[in-house]
C-alpha cells in the first residue's frame, strides 16, 4: 500500500477505519475482508450499480435511506441498553 510504518500504526489504532483504507489493507495482503464483515458486502453491491435511469438513481437513494433508518433504530436500541444499565446518581 506503500504507507509509512507510523501510517499503518495510526490505521490500527483508529476504531473508525474507513472500509477503502481497509479494502486496501485486503488487495495487499490477497484478502477478501467482505466475508467477516457484512457492511462492507452491503455497500458494495450498492455502490457496484452505477444508475443509468432516475428510476434506478430513486431506487438507490431508496436503499440508502432503508439502510440509514435501519441504522438510527440499532443506534436507539443501544442507546436504551445503555441508559438501563447505567446507574443513575442521586442528589
């Protein structure tokens, strides 16, 4: 990937890692990183299918926003998780 050493120490410490810096990591050492994670397979096969109509531009943008309300709703449930399990301070 021709990176510098302190570039690929930064990579692995960073928790938010993109998925083109990861796939990057993948092509180099001959590894298909889409098999252990499934957000990369998703935004793949979305961004595999360039539209050529408005039809197929709308139906994307349609898969974008389901993916998105699917994503707020995990968020919100982990965010109630955590607040029934985080001890409440009393005054």
């Amino acid at each position: 990937m021709h990176l510098s050493r302190m570039s690929f120490y930064n990579h692995v410490k960073d928790k938010d890692l993109s998925l083109e810096v990861l796939q990057g990591y993948g092509r180099a050492m001959g590894y298909d990183f889409s098999r252990d994670l499934t957000d990369i397979r998703e935004v793949e096969q979305i961004l595999e299918i360039e539209p050529l109509t408005l039809e197929e531009a709308i139906l994307q943008a349609e898969a974008w926003r389901d993916r998105f309300y699917q994503l707020q709703e995990e968020f919100h449930a982990y965010l109630d998780d955590l607040l029934l399990f985080t001890p409440c301070k009393e005054s």
